[in-house]
C-alpha cells in the first residue's frame, strides 16, 4: 500500500514514476499483488523541431498546431520551433505550397520535419454573412476581398472613398464637402429612386449605421458626415463586399443593396507582444488652375469703378476697361491699384492645411488566444480659416479559448469626433468657396478683412445679398 500512495502522490506532484517506485509500470496494492492502475500520459514538456524543404533548407512562417487543441506556434527564419506537447499527442505541420503532415509525438525531445511540394488547386475562404465562412468556389453569387493594406495607400480620411477603384461593379462618389464629408457607396447602380441605394456596412458581424448626418441640396447647406468617416483604416484586416440580394441574404430588407463586411485587426497574426506605431503627415492647400482672363478688370460697359457705388454694382463682374496699373475706387471709396488681384486671391484667403494621422496598436497572442488595442489620433487642419477636424479613436478585438470547444470573442469601438465650422456649399449663405470664386479680377481679397464692419456688421463689397464676405463667413458662421 506504501508504494501505491507514492506513486499517486509521484503523479500528483509532477514526479516521475521510476523515482518514487521500484516498478516503472505497476503500483502494488497491500497483499503485494500488482493492481491495474497505469500511468499511460506523462506529464506535457516542451518539444523542439527543425522545418525543412525538400532540398533541406529552413522553413520560417510554418505552423505547427497540437491537434484537436489550440495550442499553435510557427518556426523561425531557421525552421526551428518549440510547443509543449505530451506523448502521444499529434502535430499538424502546415505551410502554403507544402503538403499537410503529422507527427505523433514519442519519447524524442527533438523531431524533423520535411515538407514536401503540394501541387493541389489553393482556394480561397472568404466570410459571407454572420460570421460563416465559406470556400469562394463554392458560393451562387458574385464577391470581392479587399484586403486592409489596400485602404491606406490613399489616405483617405473617409473609408468609404478609400474603396474607389478597389471593386468592380462598386461606384464610390466622393462628395465635395471637404475631408469631414460624406461618401457615397454604390454597388451595381442605383436599385431605387427615391430611396437610400447604399449598401449595408457590418463591423466585425455588428450592423453599421452610416446615416448621412445633413447633406446639400438645390440652395445649399452643410453636409456633417457621415459613419464611415469615424473608421480608421489602420484597424483594418480586410474588407468583403457581397454583391446582391442573394449574397446578403440572412442581413433581411437592409442588405437589399449589397453588404460590404469589414473585419478588424485581431492581433492572431502577431508573435508574442508587439507594438505598431504608424503616422502619416501631409499638407494641403488650394489650387485653380483654370484660366480667367486679366485683360479686363473690374466694371461695366468697359469703365472701371470711379465711386464707391460704382465698384459696389460691379463687385463680381470684369467688364471694364484694360487693366493699365492706372487708380481706380475699390467699394470703400479708397483710391487703389487698377491691377490684377485675382491670380492671388485665393492664396491670399486661404491657408496651408496640415492633415497628421497617428495610430498605436498594441497586440499579442498565445496558445490561449489573442487580442489587439489600437488608438488613433487625427487632425485636419483645412485650408478653410478657422475650421479643423479633430478625431481620436479607441479599437479593441480579443479572443480567448476557455476550453478547447468554448471561444469568447470580445470586440469593441469607441470614436470621439468634433468638427469646427463645417463650411456650407451650393447657394447657401456662408458658402465660402462662392465668395473667393467670384470676385472681379482686380478686388484684393484681403480689403474685405476682417469682415466686419465697426458697428460688428458684415463688411460687403457689394449690394448683392447671395455673395459674402469670407472673412466673416470664417468668423461667424459657426457650427
């Protein structure tokens, strides 16, 4: 009976049978006779390998994965790899282009695998809806992949416009509302005339509401965004657009005009703890290249201004006399330049805009799963005075096997937006754009500062209502 309690105790403990009993295979019960209690699975230790290829050279990237657990490594840049596993267990040997092997493991602390070249057809696995995976060959409707690396080349600030040119039969109209506007996503033309034809957006499995938040019309106003704008590219893994009623099927009424399903960054394809860190710097400014003419300045019936009344009925119209360098009277009354100011007007008006995008992430995985926490920072400082963008976001993904059949998956997303001064388009009072556009070819932009007035009212260079001042628009048109 001594032995038999050592040898449970031995086990208990982690300790070797052939240390605490006379017998490697028996325990002794108390009249001496040999019971049958065996010990057939000794304790789990790490166990080193060496991937090769058919000419004996190393395999880096290959993964080797305990079978029927979750436990995975891959080998390094020289093949080598360690897994703890026990005897008897099974190691699959997988590598893209190599045939599938496995390995029983055995009393050896060390094996050898050579991969051999597998000629079978790849396919591909694309998600369809609800999570479900399924073979691209084996699916009735048409789908594309994008993969998230594409999204970021661009740059753009919307998600949505990011997709131009990235799927066939997919139209992506960027609206010109500037970096803070919304996009418009269409797949395979417009399915209704009256009613929104964009597509259904789906965030790791998790319905999307990109509700355009204001738009412009016949006489104008402001557009403020849309959903997409608050996604950052860098979060990522890819992006897969289902075509049609029939591939967005299981989403009801909603993916009537297709579904674009974007999965994120989950931090699987990372090697123990790693950190990312990402920026992106760029400058902006406006540029008119169209040709206006300068040989006529400011005035009517080929007069230039000689009142003030006069250069107020003509403050956008260039049909007066030759510019000569000679004086005229600008809309205040002051005596000026009778030259061409409008080459530099927009100059002038506008500024330089800085656009800095930085994102951290933060990933990690083991054999109990993985995860990843990225945090995004953007500001856009348009060439529009007195208006910015500014953006911080917050993305986390994680997956943890409980059990070998149990999985929780844990994802997460928070963005704090604030846009100042959204400018207004069309024919809407405030339209900034309209205001520097339409100025006679010899008004110097920069006597309409600071656009008031000083009384505090709006300082105009003329009688007509519809047209601003841009200074002031800047100033006091906020939102």
């Amino acid at each position: 009976m001594r032995n038999s309690r050592l040898r449970v105790l031995g086990y208990v403990l982690g300790i070797p049978l052939c240390i605490v009993a006379s017998c490697p295979q028996h325990a002794f019960a108390a009249d001496g006779s040999r019971n049958k209690f065996h010990f057939q699975k000794p304790v789990a230790g790490p166990i080193a390998g060496k991937v090769t290829d058919p000419s004996g050279q190393p395999l880096a990237g290959v993964t080797i994965m305990v079978k029927g657990t979750h436990k995975t490594v891959t080998s390094d840049v020289s093949g080598v790899f360690v897994i703890n596993a026990n005897k008897g267990d099974v190691l699959v040997i997988s590598s893209v282009g190599f045939a599938t092997q496995q390995v029983t493991v055995g009393d050896e602390a060390t094996v050898s695998v050579h991969l051999v070249t597998s000629n079978s057809e790849l396919s591909s696995v694309v998600v369809t809806a609800l999570g479900i995976k399924k073979q691209a060959r084996a699916l009735g409707y048409s789908t594309t992949e994008v993969d998230g690396s594409k999204l970021t080349e661009s740059r753009e600030q919307n998600l949505g416009n990011a997709l131009t040119g990235q799927v066939a039969g997919v139209n992506v109209a960027g609206t010109a509302t500037g970096p803070s506007g919304s996009s418009r996503v269409v797949i395979r033309g417009n399915a209704s005339i009256s009613q929104n034809d964009q597509p259904l957006y789906v965030i790791d499995g998790i319905p999307f509401d990109n509700t355009n938040q204001g738009m412009t019309g016949q006489y104008g106003g402001v557009d403020y965004g849309d959903g997409l704008s608050t996604v950052n590219p860098d979060d990522i893994e890819s992006i897969q657009v289902l075509k049609g009623v029939a591939a967005s099927a299981l989403y009801g009424y909603r993916g009537g005009n297709g579904a674009i399903l974007i999965t994120t960054k989950s931090g699987s394809r990372s090697k123990g703890i790693g950190l990312t860190v990402n920026n992106n710097t760029t400058l902006s400014n406006v540029i008119d290249d169209r040709d206006y003419q300068y040989q006529y300045g400011q005035g009517l019936q080929g007069l230039k201004p000689d009142s003030a009344a006069a250069a107020q009925a003509a403050e956008y119209y260039s049909w007066g006399a030759p510019i000569d360098g000679s004086q005229a009277v600008n809309f205040l009354g002051n005596s000026v330049k009778y030259s061409a100011y409008g080459k530099d007007n927009f100059k002038n008006f506008y500024k330089t805009g800085p656009v800095s995008q930085t994102s951290v992430a933060l990933s990690g995985s083991n054999d109990q799963g993985h995860f990843r926490l990225g945090i995004s920072d953007l500001y856009n400082g348009t060439p529009i005075p007195n208006s910015n963008m500014k953006q911080q976001g917050i993305n986390f993904n994680s997956t943890y096997n409980v059990i070998p059949k149990l999985q929780v998956n844990v994802t997460a997303n928070y963005v704090f937006e604030q846009v100042k001064n959204r400018v207004s388009f069309s024919d809407a009072p405030g339209n900034v754009v309209a205001s520097t556009l339409y100025l006679a070819n010899t008004t110097d932009i920069r006597t309409l500062k600071p656009g008031t007035t000083s009384t505090g009212a709006e300082l105009l260079p003329g009688t007509d209502t519809y047209f601003n001042n841009p200074y002031f628009v800047a100033e006091k048109f906020q939102n």
